[in-house]
C-alpha cells in the first residue's frame, strides 16, 4: 500500500469516529460476513496490493 487509509464508523448520528489510520507496511483487512463494525477510506492518495495465500 501507498499513501494512507483511515478505518472507521459511522453511528446513527453521523459522527464518523475513526477505530485507526494504516499506513505503508501496516497489515489490515476485514474479517468475512455481512456485517462489518468500521469502513475504510483513502485519507491521501493511495494504492493497495492485495494477497492471498
């Protein structure tokens, strides 16, 4: 990943509360299901690469 990506929560109210920022070398995903607690957005310009094993 290049740039930065900031995961976060939108409550009923609008408010946006960030859970974290990742950065380049930082490991983070979304675990599997329907529902997911936080959302993830670009906060500067950035790339992503994704793995899998």
């Amino acid at each position: 990943m290049k740039g930065a990506v900031r995961a976060y929560k939108l409550p009923s109210d609008g408010r946006g509360l960030t859970g974290a920022f990742h950065f380049p070398g930082d490991i983070f995903g979304f675990q599997n299901g329907g529902v997911h607690r936080f959302t993830a957005a670009a906060v500067s310009h950035s790339t992503d690469q994704e793995a899998y094993s």
